[in-house]
C-alpha cells in the first residue's frame, strides 16, 4: 500500500538495525517525546531491534497523561455547572481526577459527550443554543491549530455558546525544564512528528546548542523510527549533535505558516501544569482577550470556584506516572503496573491514554518483558 | 395507517395485530409462525444448541448490511461456532415510538433474505413499543436453536500444542463500515460490513474435517480478544505472524488514520478455526471454497510457551504480546 507498507518494509527495518548495531560502540540513552513514537516503538517490536547499547525511555508526550490532576478536577466541576455539555476526546473519559472521572461523571447523569474533533463540539453547541458546550481542548501545538480554527468559526457562525477549557500545551518548553532538571540524562531526543509538522525544526535548536543533545524528527512508521535511531546513534558517536529531519514527507524547517498564524491569532502563551512535572513557564497556550468570551475557565470562573467548594487535588496512592512521564522511570518500575493498574482499572493517565506509556508497555510488552507483569 | 411505530403499535391491541400481518408474517411467514400461538412447538431430539443475543448497533443502517441482517447472522453464527446447525430463531423487537414503518419494513425484509440464506426459520417473535428517547431507534434481540451432529466437540478449551490457527477472511471491515458511517469519514473504496450468516461455512468445514478443536467468530474486541479467550480457555500460548493476517488496504488506511489496530477492530462475518495440523490444508482449502471463507489464511499456531498469552510475530521480525481490547475502541487526538 502507498504511503504504508513501504515504511513497514522488513528488510530495509533489518538492514537499517545492523546499520545501528554497526555505528553504535558506546551505551546511549533517547527519549522518544511523544506517546505515539511510543506505541509504535513498542507494537512493532522496535526495542528488540535495536541493540542493547540503545536505550529508549518514554516521554512527557502524551496529551491526556500530562494533563493536570487539577485540570481534570476543572472539567468535572464543569459538567455539573446547570446547563453545561462537556464534550471531549474519548481517552480523556476514563482517567481518574481527584475524586472522580468524565466517564464516572456522565454515567451519574452530567452531559459529557465524547467527539472526534473541536468541530464536532462547535456542532454541538450550534444544534443546543441553550447549553454552554464546553470544549476540553487538551494536547500540543498538533491540535491547537484546529482548536483555534473552531473557535475561529464560532466567532465567525455567532456561536457564542461554545467554549474551550485550554489545556494545551507546547513542547519545546518542556523538553527545556526536563533538561534543567537533570533528573535523567539525554544522549538524544526522538522529536515527535506531528508537533514538528506544525512548528518546524528550528524551535529544537537550542536543545543541542545549549545541552549537546542531539534531536531527530520522526515519521511514526517503523521504518521512520529506525532511520531516525540510526541518525541519532550517527550524531551521538560523532559528537556532533543538531537538529535533524528524518521525516521529510512530513515537516519542514519553518513548519506551517497557516496553522502557526491560527495559533497566534487565537492564543498567547503562558506557563501550564504538567502532571508530574508541574507548572513550566512558558509552555502553555491559553485564549487571548479578543476571544477571550469562548474562554470557559474565564467565563465560568465565578461558577467555579463555587462548584469545586476548594476540595484538595489528590493524587493515586502510589502511581509513577509523574516519574515516567519526566523519563525517570519506566512502566516497569512502577510497583502498581500490570499488578493494581491495568487498563481495565487504571490508576493514572499513563494507563489510560492511547498514547500512555503504560498502556503501550502492557499492551505490547515483549513475551520475555510480560513475566514481570 | 400511520407511516410512524406509535405505543399502540406494541400494545397488543388492533395496531399490534397490524403490525403482525403486514410486515412481520407478509416477511417471515411459515408454518409455525403462522399459528400466532404463544408458543412455537417443534420436535427435536440430539444435543442441541441455544443461544441468545441483542443488537443495539448505531447507525442501524451501515454499508454492507443493517440490523436486521445483523441479528440473524449473529445468532446463526453463534449456533454455527459451537457446530451446530442452525434450526430456529426467535426474533424480538424494542422500537422507540416515532420510528419509521418502511425503514421497520425494510429491516424486517432484511431479516427475511438473511434468515433464507442461512436456511433457518424466525419461528416466535415479539414487539415492544417504548417513549420516544427511551430507546434509540430500534433493538433487536435474537435467541437460536441449533443441533449438534453426533462425534463434534467444539470448545475454545479445546486448543492443543501444534493446532493450527486459520482465519476465514478479511478483519476489521464491519467496525471500520460502522465506524466510517457513524463519524461521516468517506473513502475512496467503501469499506462495507462483511456481515454474513457463516453456518454454510461451518458445515462444509466440518464435513471436510470433523475433529475442529475450535471455532470462534471474532466480532466485538476483534481477533485479538478471540486468540486471548482460546489462550485463556485452554491454557495453551498462541502465536500468530502479523504479515499473514489478511487486511483489505482501505481498512488498513482507515485503521491508520483512527489509531486503530485492525486485530481489535470487530467482524461479523469472520471466524477463526483452531485445527489439527494434518487437518490444516485441507480445512484451508474447504474454505477458500466458499464465497465467505475465499481470503481464508493460515496465521499462526498453538505453542507451548506463555500459556494464556497471544504472541505476534511483527511484520519486522520480534515479537510482541497482543492482549485483549480493554475499553471502548477510540480513536487516537493527535
């Protein structure tokens, strides 16, 4: 198939893994970003393809598991506000919040309505003009855009009863802090795809000028992740790190213009709570005053305060996600993976999502790994 | 007469009587529906099979079928799957009041040429007719009895080290038709339902190899889910090569634009067969016979290693775990 099976190719992932296996001479250790090189990396068996030189850990870059406990608590509080429709991104439905979920929370009677995209949700708001539809607008520069373009469109249809929760979140400004922290040493960062698309190549050129990291782009094909391991082993060795794009057909230096001026229009950077790292300047987009009326943390504010009667954010007993989500630790090193947290009764986010770290080293664990579950 | 379902319709009065004569027995008619009696009466004698299933399926109508049709398939191939010959179904109705009478007639119908295919006779029934919005549209319940021929013993505990595992076709056409229809997604090739009665299938299969370890149609939590419960049930590991399970590449792109994995994507009109070695080649061939086994394929086989885990061979060479679905199927954000 075009486009697919030449980048599920087996002999060129075999020649592309020696190739690896060649270059590489030293114990390296990558961050894939995003959740969804993640799940890639582990459902085609990628980890065993590579040699054992290579580590790989999992990242902060999973929209639904970095969202803030109390952010969550937020949406709760929302759909319980009278007259409110919540309408959200499935995988947000059953993570746990302080004391409840969105699942949980519609099952007891509140209108939560899963959809597949913010238009859907600005739909929705234009068939029930006498409900407040508020969209949770979680994720990265990958979905800002689009958000921005409904709220774009709800201006321009006179949609005034649609807004947006802005949970969003912006990526090279944690990669940023997760260096600061120097809790877990980089040798190389798999840079998501998707974001890349968006906002280009150069905004990851501070990551090797001012922390030596090298940083590749990847396509989410197997064969995307290998040649983009095999680049990053290439700049490691070498000791010359930079930004590299493996995933061509895909991004660009300068990203793109339509949607990054879509971003701005609507939105203005500020900082974010990110689960398990916490608040980092910067990394946050929120709605700018213009549009400030599609706000719903700004229009239901009065309201909220009064429905979340300061109940304390609280955090699952025990669950690593903060730790895995900053690479500190793997899923396997969480004492409740597999055990108390499976994807039937998840405990945190990074079980959850289908773009978890856990959810993809359960689902897709080795044979030889899936003796420790 | 109406052309919309109203409470009247299920109240047992003259409009239920309606109902009955015009679009149920004109469809559905035979002999012992025909009596209207309260209960169907039929002799039978041997082992014989019961099941029962409801069908709550969103949008009712879908590319490849309706619900109509899916609740005879579904029930004639739960009796086919434990080896039995489908005989009789019972067919019973929820309608939300304002449902429209030709789209009722047309699912009837669609329950008529599904029930003819499979050979089988919908011998009782029943209407029920609830408020608007306490029902969404139409559900279907279906109950089917099969008998079973003497020397088959079908059970998904029945899995041994060495079996086979062949596939009858194609995964993952009827979620990816439902899913394109419900969210308004539109493809260049139409992914239609693969919704279809599988009895015939079985019978020939059987004939061909009588001794079948296991039979099982891989519908909700797909082909995955289905390898998970014969691992689970008979305490045997399975292993399967990811390049062997045959995809149709539109609902391979679709998979890949949702997010989904195809091996979790559910089927109406697949099963999998766990079968002796010596019996592979010549069940493979049964089913390449007919027109619902052609794309049939050998995907892998039963191990004595992990028991209770499925184990897929990537298109790339390792290995990795495939578990069952857990939750809903949904498609990825970003």
């Amino acid at each position: 198939m075009k486009f697919l099976d030449e980048y599920q190719n087996s002999e060129l992932a075999t020649k592309l893994a020696h190739r690896i296996a060649n270059h590489s001479t030293k114990p390296i250790r990558l961050m894939e970003f995003c959740g969804g090189h993640t799940h890639a990396i582990m459902r085609h068996g990628i980890r065993q393809l590579v040699p054992a030189t290579v580590e790989m850990r999992a990242g902060p870059g999973c929209p639904v598991c970095v969202t803030a406990t109390t952010d969550l608590d937020k949406a709760i509080a929302l759909a319980w506000l009278p007259n409110v429709t919540i309408t959200t991104f499935g995988d947000m439905m059953r993570v746990p919040g302080s004391y409840s979920s969105l699942q949980r929370t519609k099952a007891e009677g509140a209108d939560v309505r899963v959809v597949y995209s913010t238009i859907d949700a600005m739909e929705i708001a234009r068939e029930n003009p006498k409900k407040s539809v508020i969209f949770i607008g979680i994720g990265f520069e990958t979905t800002a855009p689009t958000i921005a373009a409904s709220i774009i469109k709800a201006q321009q249809g006179g949609i005034e009863n649609f807004h947006v929760l802005s949970c969003l979140k912006l990526t090279p400004p944690v990669m940023k802090a997760l260096l600061d922290s120097g809790e877990v040493k980089l040798d190389g960062i798999i840079c998501p795809g998707h974001v890349s698309v968006i906002i280009g190549s150069r905004p990851y050129e501070f990551i090797p000028a001012d922390y030596g990291v090298a940083c590749v782009i990847s396509g989410f094909e197997p064969i995307d992740i290998l040649l983009c391991v095999g680049k990053l082993v290439e700049q490691i060795e070498a000791g010359q790190p930079k930004v590299e794009i493996a995933y061509r057909r895909g991004v660009k230096p300068q990203g793109n213009r339509k949607a990054l001026e879509l971003m701005g229009e609507v939105f203005q950077i500020d900082g974010a709570n990110w689960r398990g790292i916490g608040i980092v300047p910067q990394s946050g987009l929120k709605i700018n005053q213009k549009y400030e009326h599609f706000d719903a943390a700004k229009v239901f504010s009065g309201l909220l305060r009064c429905a979340r009667n300061d109940k304390p954010v609280r955090e699952p007993k025990g669950c690593r996600c903060g730790d895995i989500l900053r690479g500190v630790a793997t899923p396997f090193e969480c004492h409740l993976f597999g055990k108390v947290c499976t994807p039937e009764k998840p405990v945190g986010p990074c079980m959850v999502s289908s773009e978890g770290a856990c959810a993809a080293y359960y689902q897709y664990g080795s044979p030889e790994s899936s003796g420790k579950i | 007469m109406s052309d919309v379902i109203l409470l009247a319709h299920g109240s047992g009065g003259k409009l239920s009587h309606d109902l009955v004569k015009k679009t149920f027995l004109p469809s559905l008619a035979n002999t012992m529906l025909n009596k209207l009696d309260d209960s169907a009466i039929f002799e039978a004698s041997g082992r014989l099979a019961f099941t029962t299933d409801s069908y709550v399926v969103n949008p009712i109508f879908f590319p490849g079928g309706d619900i109509g049709r899916l609740a005879v398939c579904g029930t004639v191939n739960d009796l086919s799957m434990s080896g039995a010959k489908p005989l009789y179904l019972s067919l019973s109705l929820i309608v939300e009041e304002g449902f429209s009478l030709s789209e009722l007639d047309h699912i009837v119908k669609s329950v008529k040429a599904a029930a003819a295919e499979a050979g089988v006779n919908i011998i009782t029934g029943d209407t029920k007719v609830v408020n608007h919005g306490q029902a969404d549209k139409l559900f279907i319940n279906t109950s089917g009895i099969g008998i079973i021929s003497p020397g088959v013993d079908i059970s998904g505990a029945n899995a041994k080290v060495g079996d086979k595992v062949i596939l009858s076709g194609t995964i993952g056409d009827h979620g990816i038709a439902i899913m394109s229809q419900r969210e308004g997604l539109k493809f260049s090739v139409p992914i239609e339902s693969d919704c279809a009665p599988l009895n015939k299938l079985v019978s020939q299969i059987l004939k061909a190899s009588p001794r079948i370890h296991c039979f099982r149609d891989p519908t909700r939590g797909g082909l995955a889910t289905t390898l998970n419960e014969f691992a689970a049930q008979s305490n045997v590991g399975i292993v399967v090569e990811e390049d062997k399970i045959p995809v149709k590449e539109s609902v391979k792109a679709a998979c890949e634009l949702l997010g989904f994995d195809p091996v979790y994507v559910a089927n109406e009109g697949k099963l999998v067969a766990i079968v002796e070695p010596n019996d592979a080649d010549k069940v493979l061939a049964k089913m390449k016979q007919n027109s619902y086994g052609r794309n049939a394929a050998l995907i892998g086989e039963v191990s004595d290693a992990h028991p209770g885990k499925v184990v897929m061979k990537t298109k790339l060479g390792p290995s990795r775990i495939v578990d069952m679905l857990s939750g809903e199927l949904l498609p990825r954000i970003c």
